[in-house]
C-alpha cells in the first residue's frame, strides 16, 4: 500500500496545523491489522541481521504516544522489540553527559527499540523548566544532531515522530481520564503545571524541529485529534521508514530443523523454503 499524506509535508510548523482529519473506525480497525502484519515480516527480516531502528515518540501530554506503543507491542515479539519510557535522569544519570543514559538503551543489531520521550527532552522540557541552562540547551541542537548522525552511519533507522493536538482537545482528554478510574493513573500534577506553560512548549517545539528535522532524519508532525488517525498516520510514517530497501519475504527454512522436523513428525519441508 502506498503511503498516504498523513503528516505535514516539508519542514513541520505547528502552526501550519489547521486541519485535524478524522477517519472511520472499521478503516482504521482494517488498516492498522495490515500495518501491524507488515511490522511483525519487519521483525522478522531484521532477526540476525545488521538491521535495526529507533522510533522517537514525542507529542503534547495526552495525544496518543502510549497508544501507539501498545499497538506496535500487539504486533512485535518482546524479544527483539524494546520500549524505553524515558523519566527524569536518575542521581547517577545526572552526574553523567545527559546522552549517556541514550546511548545505553540504543537498539542492538535486529532489534527495533521505542524511545517514549527521548533526548529531545534536553530542548523541550529540560528547556522550558530551568532543568538546563540556556547555554546548555542551545548547545544540544548540535550535539543531538552529531548524535543522530552517528546512528545513522552506523547504520541504525530513524524515525522521529511528534503527536499534535489541539489545546481544546488535550482538556477533553484531561477530563476524560479523571472521570475514568482505569486511566486516572496516567494523570500527574506535572500535566496540569506544563498546560500553564503551553506558549513556551509550543515555541521550543517550534525550535527543535527547526533546527534538528534533518534530511535523513526528518520531524514528521502527526495531526491527532482523532486517535485512530493519528495512529494510522504514526503506524504508516514507521512502516514505510523500516521497510524501505529491506526485503520482507519469509526466511527460508533452517536445514537442521527440516531435518528434525521430517524425524520427529514425517514431514519433509525443503530447507530453503
């Protein structure tokens, strides 16, 4: 299936997010499963392989990161696919370069890792907080881009991925987990404070994609108002990144377990198929 114009094109703004589209559920319900079936050849072509990747979620509190991740665990063995939900820096981590504690949870060779909050919390949080000096996040641009450059010659795939949504609709959210016992939890003080400081998120947003969406590792800015579009469009941006140039046909059969196999239950399989 052909990617389809999910996300803003170009260089991503928010405000250039005027249009927050919607889709059918049964669609999305039908199309996700597709996705999902793509993900788990992915895996599969990427096992003993040099291949691996880092997806990086970002997004407004409340605008679907976790669901996404769920969704791509449905998909993925646990073996080989890996989910970081990055809180605040340790003691130890604070005593160290803050990229430390990335480097230390990077995808190894076929495996797919999930940065849940990233590196990127240098120039958004750590930023709009006081947590870093100006001098100290200015200078992380830079280096977060030498960061990710280094990835990439390794040979690692980036996909990097922020969830948009509209003030009016993070409050529904807001409102909707407190009236719901199963999702309460998922609710902090640090939420209510950070929505006081919307303005100064949304500019540091502004500057991160200005000055770290690279050619090769590009911001895609995801509208999701709607959450079945938004995870439709997430799903699609990292399908098409993890499947480009890599070959999805099954693996051939290992020639030792054709053996075993025709033993043990009289089957002959060819190995090689």
């Amino acid at each position: 299936m052909k990617s389809q114009s999910f996300e803003v094109s170009g260089r991503p703004h928010l405000h250039h997010v005027t249009h927050f589209p919607a889709t059918d559920f049964a669609d999305y319900e039908r199309r996700l499963a597709t996705m999902q079936e793509t993900l788990q050849l992915v895996q599969q072509a990427y096992l003993g392989t040099a291949h691996r990747a880092l997806i990086v979620l970002e997004g407004w509190d409340t605008a679907g990161k976790g669901g996404i991740v769920r969704r791509l665990g449905w998909a993925m063995d646990p073996r080989s696919f890996k989910v970081h939900a990055i809180a605040a820096p340790t003691a130890r981590e604070k005593s160290l370069h803050y990229l430390q504690r990335f480097w230390e949870r990077l995808p190894q060779r076929g495996q797919v890792c999930v940065f849940d909050r990233s590196h990127y919390g240098r120039v958004l949080v750590e930023r709009v907080e006081g947590f870093a000096s100006k001098d100290e996040w200015k200078r992380a641009y830079h280096e977060i881009n030498e960061f990710e450059r280094m990835l990439l010659d390794d040979g690692v795939r980036i996909v990097k991925i922020f969830m948009h949504i509209t003030p009016d609709e993070q409050l529904r959210r807001f409102r909707n987990r407190l009236t719901d016992p199963l999702k309460r939890w998922k609710l902090s003080y640090e939420d209510f404070r950070n929505r006081d400081r919307w303005a100064e998120y949304a500019e540091a947003i502004e500057d991160m994609m200005e000055k770290t969406s690279t050619r090769h590792a590009p911001w895609h800015l995801v509208p999701a108002n709607d959450k079945p579009y938004g995870r439709l469009a997430a799903f699609r941006i990292i399908v098409d990144r993890l499947t480009d140039g890599v070959d999805l046909s099954p693996r051939p059969l290992d020639a030792d377990v054709a053996k075993a196999a025709e033993k043990l239950l009289g089957i002959t399989v060819p190995s090689g198929h």
